[in-house]
C-alpha cells in the first residue's frame, strides 16, 4: 500500500535533520503554549468558530451514533465535547503531555479516553470506525507512514477525515508566512499540502472514495486567534460561521480557490489487506 515513488518528498527532512528533530521541535512548541492553545476554545468566539470547523469537517464521512471515534493531535481534547450525544466513544491522542493534561481537565467524561503518545508509537489493541485530524498532517514529517499507521488503526469500512490549511489562495498563503516570520507561537515547521498531494497521499496509504471540500472563509481566522473584546467577536464569530455554511453550497472549485483550509476524507476499503 505504501508505494512511494523516489521523487516523494512528503517524507523528507531538509538535509541534516535527524529525524527526531522536527517531531521534537513542534511537540515542545505545544507543551510551551499548551495554556495559551486552550483559550481557544475557551472564549465564546473562537470556541464558536472551532466547533463549526469540527462540524463541518465531520460532514464529509458518514458515521453512526455508535462510531468508536478517534482525534490525533487532539490538542485539549475539545472536540470530545463538542462531539457528546453524536458519536459513541472518544479517544483523542496527542504528543503534548501539557495539552493532554488540559485536556483531562476541561474534556474527560464517561467513554472519553485521552493518549499523551506520538501517534506513531499508539498501539490501542482496537481499531476506529472514524479517525479524524484538525491541523495535523501539515505539522509531520512521516505523513506517508503516519498515514498508513493511521489506515491500519480503522475497521474496514471506516473513515479518515482530515481538515488542514491549503495553499490555493495566494493572499492567504502570504498572510501564514508573514504569521510564520512574526509570530513565535506558530509553528514555522509546518506547510501547506496542496489538494494533489493531501490526495495522493491518503491513495498511497490505501484510502478509496476519496473527497475533497473547501472549508472556512471568514470564520477561520475566528477559531485561529483569540480576539477581543468577546462582546463583539462572538457575534461576529457565529455570523462568520453561519455565512460559511451558507456559502457551503458555492461550487468547490470557486470555494477552493477562496477558503482557507481543505477537508480530505477517505475510506478504507472493506477488502483491505493489512
Ligand atoms: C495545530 S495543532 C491542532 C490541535 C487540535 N487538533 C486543534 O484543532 O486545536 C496540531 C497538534 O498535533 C499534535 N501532533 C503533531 N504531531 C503529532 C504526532 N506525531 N503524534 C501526536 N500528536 C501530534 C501537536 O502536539 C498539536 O497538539
């Protein structure tokens, strides 16, 4: 299933890193702002914003009531919340101890479990109907081996969705490189995979039905940065997301050209061989 070519460089680190560096860089970034992370969805207008990505993201795959549903990078495990009474149990993973450790303090309840693990190391013993991803896949330096650890984590049948930030807008591109430059919070390890790569990676790892949906015009910067005063940003917050699930119903290839993020979603198939 994992047939790279020579030429993949979804796999590779710049000349001279170990391949401990990179992973070890971003998980002590986490930990370093991991209080600063959990505002996010602690603030009406951001929590708003970030509830809404969630949702729409889930969208793209169907899952049932009853879905064994597992996060990686789950960050402070909020979409544990926001996801009671729609899935059956939860497990987020993620390699920030300090975020987990939120994570059990804002998020645990019955049928929610939380991993501080690299997800490549994370053996459950049990497998996932629905394995889902917000702002992972860009932050990894394995995405293929990360991807098909993934494939082998779901049932067959089941679904890996992924949302993660794009580069088919020029001025939103430019906007995250300046972010990169001044802002030391965010990760300048990480970066934009393209439509073509997001789908040829989740081919390469054995996913089939393979969807893509733009996601998030004016409320992604909402569920980005914590703004002030709350008074004002939550309604501008939920007024951002319900336009964008309005404009939803645009055609993908105008939305693609506009939106921040990408949702990708994959089945494995039922005659998938392990
Ligand atoms: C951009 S944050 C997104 C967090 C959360 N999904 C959200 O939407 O707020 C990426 C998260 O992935 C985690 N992460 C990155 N690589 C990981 C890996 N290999 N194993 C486990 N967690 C990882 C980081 O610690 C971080 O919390």
């Amino acid at each position: 299933m994992n047939d790279q070519s020579p030429s993949d460089n979804l796999n590779r680190l710049p000349t001279g890193e170990q391949p401990t560096d990179h992973a070890t860089r971003d998980r002590e970034l986490f930990d370093r702002i991991a209080g600063e992370y959990c505002r996010k969805d602690l603030l009406p207008a951001s929590r708003a914003a970030r509830r809404h990505r969630l949702l729409q993201t889930l969208q793209a795959a169907p899952f049932s009531q009853n879905a064994a549903v597992l996060e990686v990078g789950c960050g402070a495990g909020f979409a544990a919340q926001y996801l009671q009474g729609h899935i059956g149990d939860y497990c987020g993973v993620d390699y920030s101890t300090n975020l987990i450790e939120y994570a059990r303090e804002f998020n645990a309840g019955p049928g929610i479990q939380f991993v501080a693990q690299n997800i490549q190391e994370f053996q459950p013993g049990r497998s996932f109907d629905l394995i889902f991803a917000i702002g992972l896949l860009h932050h990894l330096d394995n995405l293929d081996a990360t991807l098909a650890a993934l494939v082998q984590l779901l049932k067959p049948g089941g679904w890996l969705v992924a949302n993660e930030p794009q580069p088919a807008n020029p001025v939103i591109s430019f906007a995250r490189m300046i972010r990169k430059r001044i802002d030391a919070n965010y990760s300048s390890d990480q970066r934009e995979l393209s439509s073509a790569e997001l789908q040829a990676a989740c081919s390469r790892a054995g996913l089939t039905d393979i969807r893509l949906r733009p996601q998030g015009l004016f409320s992604t910067p909402f569920a980005e940065v914590p703004l002030s005063p709350q008074w004002l940003t939550t309604p501008c917050a939920k007024l951002a997301c319900w336009t964008d699930g309005c404009l939803e119903h645009l055609p993908a290839w105008l939305l693609n050209r506009l939106t921040w993020n990408l949702i990708i979603a994959g089945q494995k198939p039922e005659s998938f061989i392990d």
